[in-house]
C-alpha cells in the first residue's frame, strides 16, 4: 500500500502478489519437445489467492494437440489456492489459452481448476499487456500481466509463459486451421 511514481505520474498502489518459488526444479538448458506451459497467480483479496502452473489440457483441442506431447502425461504440474485461511493443493486443472500468432503472445486464458478438497473454480484470464524475454537459448518466456476474474471477484496477477523452439518454429505467424 502506497504510492508509486512513475515518469512523473503518481499512482496509488493497495494490492497483494504472490511469487512462489516453492517449485524448487533445476532448469534444464536441453531441448524440450513440448507445448507451452504457464505460471499463473493472483490474489484476489486476504482469502482468496491462487499459484498454478500448468500445460493446456489435451481435451481442449490445443493447437499443439497432435504435435507435441505434455511431458509425463498430466497436464497438471502443481499449485494451490489459498482459501479462507487454508493453503490446498492443486489436484487437476483443465486449461486452454489462446495465442496472438504473429507474435505468439499469450492473450487469454480459461481453467477449472479442483482443488485437494473437491472445490472447484472457474478462472479466466485476459493478457492486457506482455513481455517477451529471450532467457535461455533453447527457449522464449513471456511475462505478462494478467486481468483474472473469479466467483464475480476480479483482480490482476502474473501469467509467464514458457514456448520451446519447436513450438515456436511450428507455429509462429501460422496459425493452426481447425
């Protein structure tokens, strides 16, 4: 809670974000013959916030569907949402997200996400703005800002996404005909 300034515009600043590196994994330089996969978090007050990461689910009809497979089979890669107090594993989420694909840019995401409880959420996301970075060779990473709306809540969080090389090789400015 503050203020921000920012090329001499002030802002008002009142919000919670979540970075979690509870994932812990080794990063691995090698090529990965995979479909994109997200992180993707929001808070969307002092009881409700959500860190998934996760592959587009294969029942979507992703583009990559017939072309790259989800490393280990489940789309589901880990998370949690915490909910009025309790911190819940993340046990499946069905996913698709769209692609602006003469940049491949995220630009919208919609999941059911079920929780190690049986609760299930409805998220949707809008990209309103995003970042491409170049950080290994052997892949593209885009960091992008995410509206999310949830249960009639609505709030702002991270959506990154990884996009190895043939992904990108395949389809970039070739959008898939379905």
């Amino acid at each position: 809670r503050g203020e921000l300034t920012l090329r001499g515009k002030t802002y008002k600043v009142n919000g919670t974000h979540v970075r979690d590196r509870s994932w812990g994994a080794n990063r691995s330089e090698m090529h990965a013959p995979s479909p994109p996969i997200d992180w993707m978090t929001g808070v969307f007050n002092d009881n409700f916030a959500f860190s998934i990461t996760a592959y587009d689910h294969p029942d979507t009809n992703p583009e990559w569907k017939d072309f790259l497979p989800v490393p280990g089979g489940d789309p589901t890669k880990g998370g949690w949402i915490y909910r009025d107090g309790q911190l819940i594993p993340i046990v499946s989420v069905v996913k698709r997200g769209g692609h602006n694909f003469s940049t491949l840019a995220p630009t919208d995401v919609e999941m059911t996400v079920t929780d190690a409880n049986g609760r299930s959420y409805d998220i949707r996301g809008t990209v309103t703005v995003a970042n491409r970075f170049g950080f290994w060779p052997t892949m593209d990473t885009y960091i992008c800002l995410a509206r999310w709306e949830c249960e009639g809540m609505v709030c702002h969080g991270d959506l990154q996404q990884v996009q190895w090389h043939d992904y990108i090789r395949r389809f970039l400015n070739n959008p898939p005909v379905r």
